[in-house]
C-alpha cells in the first residue's frame, strides 16, 4: 500500500511534467510554434526545462515568420519580372 502511494506520487511529480513536454515537444514538430509551458514548476529542473522550451519555440516562430516574409518578397519579385 505505501508502496503504491509512493509511486502515484512520483508518477505525479516527476513523469508528468516530462510527459507534458514531451506532448508539447510533439506539437511543435507539427509546426506549432506558438506552444508555451509554465514554468512555475516547484522543481527547479521542470521551470528551467519549460523555459527553455519557451524560448526555443519563441525563436523557431520568428525564424518561421522571416521565411514566410522572404518567401512573399521573393514570389512578389517574381511576378514584377
């Protein structure tokens, strides 16, 4: 019984959070980019882990932003051609 209550708890605080970037990590391979996590985990390594997530994503829509933009100039310069 201890036993099982000592696993539920771990279950909770320390698989859960990696299952949850985990999913997250999944969404943005599938191109979403505007996923963000809290970061208001008690456990130090999970809000550094989340925020560091948050910035990647952060920087892959801004990267993703500035091709779409190159790309429009690029179309638009081709048809003044």
């Amino acid at each position: 019984m201890i036993a099982g209550l000592i696993t539920a708890l771990l279950n909770r605080k320390v698989l859960e959070p990696i299952t949850k970037l985990s999913e997250a990590m999944k969404d943005v391979s599938q191109g979403d980019f505007d996923k963000q996590l809290e970061t208001s985990s008690r456990i130090a390594e999970v809000a550094q882990s989340y925020n560091s997530f948050n910035v990647m994503t952060k920087e892959l829509r801004a990267t993703h932003i500035l091709q779409m933009d190159l790309f429009l100039m690029f179309h638009m310069n081709l048809k003044h051609l």
